[in-house]
C-alpha cells in the first residue's frame, strides 16, 4: 500500500485526498495545523458580520469521515527533507511518505510596510475574519460611547488593495455601516465615516475588463467608498495611515489585502522560492528534481496556457488538487504523467449587496449587477465542501438578499477594543486626496 502524506488542509489538499481515497490500495495522511478548511473567499463576509464563521469554515474530519484510508492529523509543519519525502512539524514529529503533496497555502504580504504586520488586519483566515469583525464592532461601539473618538479616526476603515478581497471588503463595509447598522446605532454619525481603498495600480480589480473596472469603481463610490490609485501605502501606524503622497489618514482599522505569499514552511524546505515564495513546479505539478514530490494550489507557482503563472483563486486550488491525484495513481500504476490542464471558469467580484462583476469562462463572457450577483451566488455555492455549508450560504444570502438582515453583529473579542485614543492622528497635517477614477 503506497502512502501519500499531503501538507496542507485546504482546497488543494481536501480534493487531492478526496479523489485519491476512491482508490483503497492508498494510504493518505492529511496534515494541517488547524482542524477545519476555510473557504477563504468569503471571509470577508464574515468579517462584516453578514456570515457567521460556521458558514465558512467546516471540519476536515466531519468532511473526510466516509473515508477510511484517510487519516487526518492536526499538527503545524515547520520544516522538510524533500529528497527522503519527510516533513517535521512544531511538536518535533516527523512525517514520511511515498509520495509527498506540499499545499500549505498563503499568507499575508506586506512587503516591507512599516507597521503593517502589526497595526493592519489581513484577511486570509478565519481568525483573520473574526480578530476583523470584532474591531469593527469595538470601533463603532467606543464611538457610539463617545462621539468625540470620530475625529480620531474611530468611523474610518483603510483598505490596503484594490484587488478582489480589497474591494469586495469595501463594498460590504459600505453596506454596513451606511445602511445595514443605521437602526441599530441611530445616534452614532455613521454619515461621518470614511471607507478608503488605497491601491498602487491604476483601477480597481485589475484582472477585469476596463468595463467592469469602472462599474465596480462606480458601485464603491455610490457606497461611500474613496478611491486613491496610484498611490502607495508608506507606513501603518496604530492610529493612521501615511500614504505615499504624503496623506495622512486617521484610523484604527486598516485591512490589509495587498497580496499574497507562500506560507512561512516554503523557506524552510532547503529548496529555491520562486515569485511570491511559491513554489515553481513542472506542468505535470511535480517539483523539478525531486521523486514523488509535488506542489499545488497557494503554494505553487503553476504555468497556464499563456505561459504566464495561474492566479491564487479557489477553482486553480480545486482542479490542481484532482490532478495530482491523477497525476499520483498513475505514478502508482508506472503510468505516465499528464500536464495539468486548467479549466479557466472566469472571475468575479461581489461590489456590494446586489452588485457584482464576472467574467464567464476562458472567453470572459460579461455579467455585472443580479446577473453576476446569481453568477457569483452559483460559482460560490458550488465550490463550498459540503451540502450543510452549501443550503445555510444560500439561506443567509437570499435572507440578506431579500430582507437586508442586519447579520451577526456580536462583539465576542474584548481585546480588539484595547485601543489607546490617547493619540491624535487628526492633529496632525492632512491633504486629502481626491478619489481617482478607474481607466
């Protein structure tokens, strides 16, 4: 019986073991360093209280529980000796197989942004979403409590990243605050808050057509969302934000959505990081020199079509997983391997409640508004991992949908409302920049 050990919990990894467990003669050890997989595009919605964590984040064990040769194990790798197919964990355990599959997944990139690893909220866990929606609710109950906390920042939310996570978080933040909380906080001046999104390119959702470029701007701006492209974020302090032309934001809730790298374990395998810490692997998912050794989803640098590197989005995560579990039992059989073929779906964005933007498969067949809301709806509910996670996401976005249903708007992390107001970034000189259209 050959053993497979796959590192990493999530989309890459779940679909690699579930298609390799149809085959009993393999052993699969399943290891990652949290007991669930999250379904990361839409933790923003959990940050803005519109899911609740139990709608994204489901356990691996519950999910693989029908399969007997799977065996899941909760432990954090640290390090790897590829050419023995080895992986050491953080308790000092050591994992060997036949065949290894790295899928450790992303982390956030600040790029060497002074204070951003400390002073801004990433978005690319579920912890991540929660740790988000608890200062957003700590922000908005402090300036409810005092008024004067306005002035100091307390109602202005920056948005580092005009991406796909960057602006679908402005766009529900837009919601929430200028229409979803204002019966809940009818003395607080939410007229007065400011939602910011700061990007260095030159449109918002750069993947996208310059159409949907400009209806997704247009759709932030009618939320009351600012603009600023071409513009740099140089530093993240606890109470503001100094952009790159030298404007000086007051804040105390800066999302990060600037990019994405390799998780930290990619550095510590003894082998070269390619872009993004990635690792680069040969079309078939193998990395290049090593026997039995692969590397899918976040976690690799994987060469489409175009020559150019598939972006990080769930269906790469997804269809990379299958293949190599192709790609594994033909290894098995002595058969040989077949490159991977990406079917290209398209993209989309959620702009807001009711507006939305896709790009339908490799042709990129046009939808924006409740067409590509339904769009994004379909794509979404078939990509989460079980039937409860697809029937409750769809019962909470019909309900929203429909009823603009306030969501879960509890303050469960009391720490996130440590925040010492002593400062005052408003004090200091300010020149405001003027939002800057898309192209």
């Amino acid at each position: 019986m050959k053993h497979v050990v796959i590192v990493g919990g999530g989309f890459a990894g779940v679909n690699c073991a579930k298609k390799l467990a149809e085959h009993p003669e393999v052993r699969i050890t399943l290891i990652d360093k949290h007991n669930h997989q999250q379904f990361q595009p839409l933790l923003y919605q959990v940050a803005a209280g519109f899911l609740a964590p139990n709608n994204v984040a489901y356990s691996l064990r519950n999910m693989l529980v029908r399969h007997p040769n799977i065996e899941v194990v909760m432990d954090e790798i640290v390090s790897a000796d590829l050419d023995n197919r080895t992986v050491t964990s953080a308790h000092n355990k050591t994992y060997h197989g036949d065949i290894l599959v790295l899928a450790a997944g992303s982390q956030a990139n600040f790029f060497g942004t002074p204070g951003a690893d400390k002073h801004s909220y990433p978005l690319y866990s579920l912890h991540d979403a929660e740790l988000l929606r608890s200062r957003i609710l700590a922000v908005l109950e402090a300036a409810n409590r005092d008024q004067s906390l306005v002035s100091k920042g307390a109602l202005n939310f920056v948005l580092v990243g005009a991406g796909p996570t960057g602006t679908e978080m402005a766009g529900a933040l837009g919601d929430m605050i200028h229409h979803a909380l204002r019966e809940e906080y009818p003395s607080l001046p939410l007229s007065e808050a400011g939602i910011y999104v700061v990007d260095m390119g030159h449109c918002v959702l750069g993947a996208f057509s310059t159409k949907a470029q400009a209806y997704a701007a247009k759709m932030l701006e009618q939320r009351g969302v600012k603009i600023h492209l071409h513009t740099a974020v140089k530093e993240v302090a606890p109470d503001h934000v100094v952009l790159g032309d030298g404007t000086i934001i007051p804040t105390h809730t800066v999302v990060w959505a600037g990019g994405l790298r390799a998780s930290d374990f990619s550095g510590n395998m003894g082998i070269r990081q390619g872009h993004g810490g990635r690792v680069d692997v040969a079309p078939d998912l193998t990395v290049p020199g090593l026997k039995g050794v692969y590397a899918l989803g976040d976690f690799a640098n994987i060469t489409g079509k175009d020559g150019e590197h598939l972006p990080q989005l769930a269906s790469v995560a997804e269809q990379s997983g299958k293949w190599c579990a192709k790609n594994i039992l033909a290894d098995i059989a002595e058969q040989p391997r077949k490159p991977f073929a990406y079917l290209d779906k398209g993209i989309m964005a959620m702009v807001g409640r009711g507006s939305a933007v896709a790009e339908i498969g490799a042709h990129r067949y046009e939808l924006e508004g409740p067409m590509a809301f339904m769009a994004w709806l379909g794509v979404h509910v078939a990509l989460l991992s079980t039937m409860q996670a697809k029937i409750e996401a769809v019962v909470e976005w019909m309900w929203d949908y429909f009823s603009e249903v306030k969501g879960d708007q509890v303050l469960d992390r009391f720490s996130q409302g440590d925040i010492d107001w002593s400062a005052d970034a408003a004090q200091q000189p300010q020149a405001e920049a003027k939002p800057a259209k898309s192209s």
